[in-house]
C-alpha cells in the first residue's frame, strides 16, 4: 500500500518533469526567473480551482459551477472589493455561506450534485452578468501588488503553487479534520455511525471549495486586472482535469492535494509548450485534449503496477 | 410502482409518472408567457417551442441513454461531436443540391466513429467516461477548427427548406424528434437490449453475472449518443443555415439539464423518454417566458438556475413520499 501510494503521487510529478524538460528544450531562455513567471503565471488561479473542485470530489460530488463560481467571484473582486473593499468582503463571506449551505442541501435531501451545481452554474453566471454586463472593473491595488511581487530565488507562480500545495496537504492529508472529511467520500456511513454529521461535514466541505474557488477568483483579477462574467468559464472541466491528473478518483474520497496542484501546473505547461512547438492554432485544443489523454493513459499503467505491488 | 397502480384512480396513476412533472412545469411556463399577451401569439410560440425543443430533445435522449448506464456515465463531448458533424456534412454538400442524404450519411458516419473512439478510450484505456469524453471533445473540437476554416457553408437549399418547413403544422424537426423518440421508447421498454441497458445501469455487478454482456451494451450506448449528437448537429447546421463552431456550446448543460428535469434518476438505471421530450420544451418555454417579461440574460439566467433546482429538490421529494 505504501508502494502504491508513493507510486500515485510520481505519475503527475514525472508528468510535469518530462513537460518542463521538453519544454526548456524547445525554448532554453524559458529557464531562467523571468521565463518560469510566465510559464506559471496563469497556473494559480487554475491551481486553487483545482484545489476547490477536489474538496467536492473528495467527498464523492462532483462540482460544474466552479467555473461560473470563479468568474462571478473575479467580477465581484473587479468592482465591490474595488470601490467599497468592506462591502465586497461581505458579498464575498456570503457567496463561500452559500457554497456550504449548497453542501448541507444537496446531502440533506440527497439530490444529484451534478444537477444542483448545474443549476448553481447557471445562477453564479446570471449574479455575474447582472454585476457586469460589458468586461471591465479594476484590480484593487494591494491584490495586484501581491500577485505581481518579485520573491528571491523563485518566481511568485512557484512559491505560491508550493504555498498552496503544503498548507491543503496538512488540512486535508495530515490533520484530523481532514481525515474525517476524506472519510465521508470513503465510507458516508462509518461517519455517520461513529457519530459524526455527514450533512455538516458536506457543508464544510463544499464551505472549503467556495473558499478556495474565492480565492482563485481574486488571484485572476490580481494577474488580468480586470474581469468579465464569462472569465473563468473553462476552469470547470481545467478544474476536474488536475485532480484526475494530479492522481485523485471520482469516488472513494482518494484526492492528493499535492497532485491536484502538480495537475494544474502540468495543464498550465502544456498550453505554453504548444505555443512554443508552432503548432498551427487549429490544433492547439486538440493536443491538450491529446496530452491529457497521454497522461491518463500513463496513469493506467501506474495504477498496474500499484495492483502487482 | 407498477403493481400498485392498477388499483390507483386515473389521476393519481397519472401523478405517479415522473415525466408529467416536466410536462406540467412546460405547460406553465407556456400559460405564463400567453397570460402576458392575453394569448396572442399561440400558436407561434408552440411552433418555436417544438422547432428548438426538438434539438434539446435528440441530444437530451442521447445523453438519457448514457446517463442510464450508471454513477459516472456521462459524455461531454455532445457539443464538439455537433459541431465537427455539421462541418464536415455541409463541407461534403457544399451546397450543391440534392446531396441530402450524402451529407446525413456523413454526419452518422462521424457520429459513429466519434463514439467508437470515445468507448474505445474508456474501455481500452479505462478512463472514467467524464474525462475521457471531455479529453476526446478537444480533439473532435480541433478537427472542425482546422476543416473549417472560419467558411460558413450554406446547407443544400432542400435541406434547409426540410429543416424549416413544417408537415400538420408540426416543424419537421420536431417529426424527426419525434420518431426517434418513439423508437428510443420501444427499445427501452419492449426489447431485450433495453432491458439490459437498465439491469446494468441498476447494478453493473449484478447485471454481468445474470449473463448481460455490459460491455456491448456500454458500447451501443456510448455510439448511439454521438449518433444522436451527430443528428442534431446535421440538422441544426441546416435548419440555421449553416454549421458555426460554436453551435453546440449550449447543447452540453442542455442536455444534461432535460435528462434530469424529465425525471431520469441521475444515478441510472432508470429513464424516461416523454419526459426529456417534456424537458425540451420546458427549457425553451421559461427562457421564451423570462425573455417576454422583458428580464435581461443576468436575471433570466438565476431565475433558470433557480427554477433547475427547483424541480429537482422538488422531484426528489416525491421520490422520498413514495
């Protein structure tokens, strides 16, 4: 088992060595401070969506309104954060308050989450639109002082990926309270018989995904600057695609956080090291489509030998 | 459920069947938007309704089928499989008349290879269907891009007439719609191979162990909703005149959404055909509703979410009384 789990978190982990590799080859100057930035750049917004979407599938939901989420939240940091920082604060507590309270729901009644969030999509996107119809809003100052800041050594992208993947590893994998949370998706009923309320740890749950999803939100306004309501719509399936990449299941509660992150960073990559190979733009869609293939396909030989082991 | 009934009145028989909820929600959306119009304009809001809800039908039973072979049975490539079937169909035409049948022949032929090649990535490579469709659609994405070419061909004049003419004062569409539901329905309810594909939707373990052969059955299945998709997107390139890579962007939560608002149990082995046919027309009717209410796209989209979840809290406590 130890075997296995080791072998878990190398597959996205090599994944993102070979591309980087293939990458610096392709375009050496990309090794170096400045190169890396850009790489990365974009990858934090992506890496806590993907963390968000984990939260959900670690308790065997499945969330598509992260996306719309995201965006929603990028518009509110665009403008109320913005013009009356106290305000936005506030509309932002409520969106995570609303994200637990759709836990609690879709456990209490026991309703398909892959309807509700449906349903949640098109509502965030509506309150998005509603709050700015045309692209537009600004980043406040200290946001993007804070996404743009020059740390020695590494580029903020690297740090900020590793500050992510190190605090959600000792929530989720190390702490007791994450432990139970895992449980829900591994065993619902052993939680519920030892005592615990798996309403309230959904609501946790998804409560953790609407924070994380917050936070992705206001780093893509800190990076952009500005937001539309349709900013973020593609991080639902970019979101679902790093945790599986990053080595987590559907079911079963088994979620890295570590890989998640390792995931978002790897899809990331793959979009600048297409740029670099000159692939004509008609194809660039379909190879990411043919690089997640590719490591997936990796993943079934990993899981293979995990089985033999 | 269907032991029972026979002893139920009328009423509560037909209260009892999941798919009249969708109707019912349908035939109040449509109330709604006449009571604003003092029931101007009847007619031509049913006709509308039918034409558009014909597509989220067709591809919502595609999507029905595949929902109903169990817990993470999905398929996200419905837009990208539209929108390369169309492409490639009105490029092969390319307007010259009478090719019909040639361009549909090609647009079922995509539809097939599109799902032999998703199934083959979940069956071969075992990827979870969610994944494997999505990586599969930004391939089959690219493939229109790249045959494309930003042209926008015109559908064979024929075509197009076909596509938005009308037989019984019922859009041809939704004929089409029609029929292929009829035929969804028989298999599902009087044919062996409906049979299986519930049993292994209810419990795959149980299903192969009674001599079910699930893999065949997951492999029609998975073809038969690119075929559908492929369909749609043939005839929604003609009746729109002409195919646009984005065509099939709004199909993919439309047809999750009719599967589920019709009443199929999310997690499969359950399904529903009048009912996603019910859903079809529902989805058109509260936006035709909310757009005469004069609501802008903001507040008509929370008010579509909001009225989504709705049903669902609402069919699931049905489900729970009974």
């Amino acid at each position: 088992m130890s075997f296995f789990s080791r072998y878990r978190i190398l597959l996205p982990v090599i994944s993102l060595a070979v591309l980087l590799a293939a990458t610096f080859y392709m375009q050496p100057r990309a090794m170096s401070y400045f190169g890396l930035n850009l790489l990365f750049n974009l990858a934090v917004p992506i890496a806590l969506a993907t963390i968000a979407q984990m939260m959900i599938l670690m308790v065997n939901d499945i969330d598509l309104s992260i996306g719309a989420f995201v965006s929603l939240v990028a518009c509110v940091t665009a403008t109320f954060l913005n013009d009356a920082p106290l305000l936005g604060l506030l509309i932002l507590a409520a969106l995570i308050l609303a994200y637990a309270a759709m836990g609690a729901v879709i456990d209490a009644l026991e309703l398909p989450a892959i309807v509700v969030t449906l349903g949640m999509s098109f509502v965030w996107g509506g309150l998005a639109l509603f709050i700015l119809p045309s692209p537009g809003g600004a980043a406040p100052g200290w946001l993007r002082t804070l996404m743009t800041v020059k740390p020695p050594l590494m580029p903020m992208a690297v740090v900020a990926s590793i500050l992510i993947a190190f605090v959600t590893h000792m929530l989720i994998i190390r702490s007791g309270f994450g432990t139970v949370l895992r449980g829900v998706g591994g065993n619902a009923r052993a939680i519920s018989r030892a005592g615990l309320s798996v309403t309230r740890l959904k609501a946790w749950a998804y409560g953790l995904a609407g924070f994380f999803g917050v936070l992705a939100g206001m780093a893509l306004v800190g990076l952009t600057t500005a937001a539309d309501a349709n900013i973020a719509l593609r991080y639902t399936l970019l979101s679902i695609a790093g945790v599986i990449l990053g080595g987590g299941e559907f079911t079963g509660g088994k979620v890295s956080p570590t890989g998640a992150v390792i995931g978002a960073l790897t899809l990331t990559l793959a979009a600048s090291f297409l740029s670099f190979l000159r692939l004509s733009p008609d194809w660039q869609i379909g190879s990411q489509g043919a690089i997640l293939i590719l490591v997936l396909t990796a993943r079934l030989i990993f899981s293979r030998k995990g089985d033999a082991a | 459920m269907s032991t029972q009934s026979a002893s139920r009145t009328p009423l509560a028989v037909l209260i009892s069947r999941p798919w009249i909820w969708s109707w019912a929600a349908a035939a109040l959306a449509f109330a709604a938007t006449l009571g604003l119009t003092s029931g101007r304009g009847a007619g031509e809001l049913a006709y509308a309704a039918l034409s558009f809800g014909a597509f989220a039908a067709i591809v919502g039973m595609g999507q029905m089928l595949v929902i109903t072979l169990g817990p993470g049975n999905i398929d996200l490539s419905v837009p990208a499989t539209m929108t390369l079937a169309a492409t490639l169909a009105l490029r092969t035409m390319g307007t010259e008349p009478g090719t019909a049948l040639y361009g549909l022949v090609i647009a079922l032929a995509v539809g097939f290879c599109v799902g032999i090649a998703n199934f083959a990535l979940i069956f071969l490579l075992r990827l979870p269907p969610i994944i494997a469709t999505l990586a599969a659609s930004l391939i089959y994405q690219s493939i229109a891009i790249w045959s494309n070419r930003g042209l926008r061909i015109k559908p064979p004049e024929g075509l197009a007439e076909f596509a938005t003419g009308r037989f019984l004062g019922v859009p041809n569409v939704a004929w089409v719609a029609l029929v292929l539901a009829i035929l969804v329905w028989v298999l599902l309810e009087r044919l062996t191979w409906g049979r299986w594909l519930l049993a292994t939707g209810q419990n795959q373990r149980a299903a192969r162990l009674a001599g079910v052969p699930v893999e065949a059955v997951r492999a029609v299945t998975y073809v038969s909703v690119a075929i559908f998709a492929a369909l749609a997107g043939y005839l929604l390139a003609s009746f729109s005149g002409g195919a646009a890579l984005n065509m099939g962007t709004e199909y993919l939560l439309m047809s999750i959404a009719v599967v589920v608002i019709g009443g199929c149990s999310v997690a499969g082995g359950d399904s529903n055909v009048p009912g996603v046919w019910g859903a079809a027309l529902f989805m058109f009717l509260v936006v035709s509703m909310l757009n005469s209410y004069g609501t802008g796209a903001g507040v008509r989209n929370v008010l579509t979410g909001t009225i989504i979840i709705c049903i669902v809290i609402a069919a699931s406590t049905r489900r729970a009384r009974q």
